[in-house]
C-alpha cells in the first residue's frame, strides 16, 4: 500500500431529527465499502466520519490540506447534501488541485442540479460506486484512464466548464467479487449505536418491487443480486472474530426474498457454531413459520417489517402489494417462534384522509408489535412519488436539510390535509403506541426512549419556540441508543 494518503473518504454531518434525539450514529458502511475496493487495488485510504467527529467544515480542509490526497469523496443522503457540498467547497478553496468526487442516493438521480449547485465539485458519481471510485483514483493518481472513459459519472469539464455525462455503468453481476467492507479504517468503539449496527452487513442488492416511495430499485436495480451463504457468513465470521462483534444487522432491503438463500444462511451458520444474534428485514409477504424458526435457530432475534399503513386502500396507492391480512399472519408467525417484531409506518401519504391516518395508528397498536416507528411521507429524489408530486407542482419545500421524515413537506392544503395535522398524527402515533400500559410493563427500557424521542423532536420545540435543548438534554443523563 502506498505510504502517503492517495484518497480521503467523507461521511458529512447528519442532522437527521430522530438520529440526533436518540444519540444514534452508525458507522458509514458505504463509505467502508469504497475503502475496500480501493485497498484492493492497492491505494490508501483515509475515511473522515464527521457524523461522528463533528470537527466541522473547516477543520476537516485542514486536515484534508496536510494529508495533501489527490482525491476527495464524499457521500450525501438528500438530508445531507447541503452539509456535503459545504465540505467541498471549503475543500477545494485551500486544495484546488484535489479532484473533489460526490456520490450516494440523492445526487444518483440529480447530478446536473448538484453538479450545477457548486462549482467546487468536479465528479458526480451515479449508482454502485466501488468500481467507478477505483477508476476515478486511477485518473487521478496515475492520469488513467480519461474520465471521459469511466462509466457512470457527470464531470465539469475542466477546459469548457461544460457538464458532460458519461456511458451507464453496469450493475456489479458478482457480490461476492466486492471486498468485505474496510471497518479497520473506522473506531468502532467511538459508535454510541448498538452493537447490532456496528455490526451491519449488506447480503443482496437489488429490488424488484414498485413501492412508490422507495427509490431502491433505481438505484440498485430491479434484478435481485445476493451473494452466496458463504460469503455471507465469511463476513460474519470475520466480525466475530476479528472485530468481537456477535449482534448483526442484516440491511438489505428484501434479505428474505428469495426464501430457499435465506435459509441456506441459517444452515452455514449453525453449521460454523457462531454463537451471534442478528436482525433482518423482510416484506410481510416473504416470510413463513418455517423459515422464521429457521432463521430463529441461527441468531435471529428481531424482525423488521416495513408495513407502512394499516388502510388497505393506502397500500394500493402506495403500490406496496401487500394486504393487512398479510401483515397479521407475518406478525403473528414472527411472534409464534419468539421473535421480537419492529414494525414501521407512513402517515401523510398524498390520497391518505384524517380517517386512513386513525386507521393506521389503530392497526400499529392492534399488531402489538415489540417495537413500532413512524414517519411522514417524505418524497425523496429518484422515487416515483417525487416525480409525481413535482409535475403536480405539490412539494412545498425543496429545503434538503429538512428532508427528515419528520418534517411534512408536502402543499397539504391543497390536498385535503393540513401539515400541523400531519404532524399532530405522528406524535399521537408514537404516544399511543409506547403508553400503553400493557407495553410498559413489558419496555420499560425502549418506552422511555422513545418517549425522548417524540418530546425532542415534536412536543418541546412547540413549547420552548424550537429551541428545546435545554429542556431535554438531562431527561436520563445521557442521549445514546438506538
């Protein structure tokens, strides 16, 4: 490996509601993932988390101006792409000669706005990157290939200024191809989230369902790609036994989808002895009693399942495919083997009435779920939802940094709706859900958490005029979970 520093990774500061309110900071999985590839071939690599270090722009270019790299990366999420670009800037005011690279979700389906938006940033990376950020560390360590030769990017033109865009990169046919993530380049003890998140993993990519407001399948593709059960449980032998980490998470988006894999998972695990627990997700129809006791024999603790709405005349808006009754017979397979059982929710979705919102904090809590969270309809870049709205002309605020999930966005006026109901629903759904007194006796734990979490985010900033600090940061003495 080369002795100087030839690429620095940035993970930017989140200002996400409910990640702030819980102290609840992962380590940058994706950026882990570029490190690797790039090691692979041999370069250096330096990942800067300030989601974690909160050094601030300034301090960060300092930094970047001693390491003198000939690249710099940053991701953005759409609630981070200010706050990435902020980075940049400062960047390339004191190094104009590092080539300044941006990549993630948000500026995959807007990188001429983005491009357009800072005259500090030179690549647009769109899609899987580990490939495209190898090739762009060739360009700009060893002055090969020509950047107009790699696939999948939109670059500034340095002779014209002109925005070039670049032929579609492939999506990566070979997961197990891709390096285990890089997590020695990150301080895994410095993470206040859980071990369960420390220790995450990605299995499959890809997604073949038409959910309106998801943008997964865009971006990772509509074919399912998975990596095979040995590779899968390699990764996870190596967090066990290198990084002593036994709580796994499971972030794909369809883990489950293809049942015969996902049980050959649970097969090499018990076959390997791992002594781990681990937290997977999965769509309430993929699932059976059969695999979940399988799954359970192996490590699995806690289901996710994304059910969204408990109006059956939402789902269908939402083109999610699903039924209540399949969401009931999931929850109750996963509570038949002794599974704990998150279950998350959309309020606010355009179509959705007062009535389908009651509809849905009913159901939430009729499910009894071990754990229930809630969000508002939020209709980020890329996802069908976004584009509809945009050409109806009902999206209120294009403000990034308030793309949190919790903050209505949307012109609700003109829908029937009003955005201080929206919200008045989301903290209802959260009290009734965690007040019950048969779930506090069972969560004393997770109640008081999640209770932290509604008064930080929506109760004390009405009563203290948004500036609640003050107010809640002693509630328990300190602000971490997950």
């Amino acid at each position: 490996m080369n002795k100087n520093v030839d690429v620095v990774l940035i993970n930017p500061y989140d200002e996400n509601a409910v990640k702030n309110a819980l102290g609840f900071i992962t380590p940058p999985l994706n950026l882990m993932y570029l490190a690797s590839s790039l090691e692979a071939e041999s370069y250096s690599v330096k990942i800067i988390d300030d989601d974690l270090l909160q050094q601030g722009y300034e301090e960060v270019a300092t930094q970047i101006k001693k390491i003198n790299p000939p690249m710099v990366g940053v991701t953005a999420g759409t609630s981070t792409i200010k706050s990435a670009l902020k980075y940049l800037e400062k960047i390339k005011k004191i190094s104009p000669n590092v080539l300044t690279v941006i990549g993630g979700p948000h500026t995959t389906f807007m990188p001429y706005e983005t491009l357009k938006g800072s005259k500090y940033l030179d690549v647009v990376v769109m899609g899987e990157g580990e490939e495209t950020i190898v090739e762009l560390a060739d360009h700009a360590i060893k002055n090969n290939p020509d950047i107009n030769d790699i696939r999948g990017i939109v670059y500034r033109d340095p002779t014209n200024g002109k925005l070039k865009t670049t032929e579609k990169r492939p999506l990566i046919k070979d997961l197990d191809s891709i390096p285990f993530p890089a997590r020695h380049l990150v301080p895994f003890s410095d993470y206040d989230a859980t071990q369960d998140q420390t220790g995450g993993i990605i299995t499959s990519r890809g997604c073949v369902y038409n959910c309106t407001y998801c943008s997964s399948s865009l971006i990772m593709g509509k074919k399912f790609r998975s990596r095979s059960p040995k590779n899968v449980v390699d990764e996870i032998e190596e967090l066990v036994d290198t990084y002593h980490i036994n709580d796994i998470g499971f972030m794909d988006d369809t883990f489950m989808l293809n049942k015969k894999r996902a049980g050959e998972i649970a097969d090499e695990l018990r076959v390997r002895d791992l002594d781990i627990s681990f937290v997977a997700s999965s769509r309430v129809d993929r699932v059976d009693k059969d695999l979940l006791k399988n799954l359970k024999s192996s490590g699995l603790q806690t289901i996710y399942y994304g059910v969204e709405s408990g109006s059956q005349r939402v789902l269908d808006l939402m083109k999610k495919g699903i039924t209540l009754k399949n969401v009931e017979d999931a929850v109750g397979a996963a509570k038949d083997v002794n599974l704990d059982v998150l279950t998350s929710f959309i309020l606010g979705y355009p179509g959705e009435t007062e009535d389908d919102m009651n509809k849905t904090i009913d159901f939430s809590t009729k499910l009894d779920s071990d754990y229930c969270q809630y969000s508002i309809l939020t209709p980020f870049p890329g996802t069908p939802i976004y584009n509809d709205l945009i050409e109806k002309n009902l999206i209120d605020n294009e403000e990034w940094n308030k793309y949190t999930v919790l903050k209505p966005i949307l012109k609700y006026s003109e829908i029937g709706l009003s955005k201080k109901m929206v919200e008045r629903k989301l903290a209802k759904a959260y009290l009734k859900f965690y007040t019950r007194p048969t779930y506090l006796l069972k969560h004393r734990y997770m109640i008081k958490v999640m209770l932290q979490t509604v008064m930080r985010s929506f109760i004390l900033p009405k009563l203290t005029g948004g500036n609640a600090k003050g107010w809640y940061q002693n509630l328990d003495g300190d602000n971490s979970s997950k």
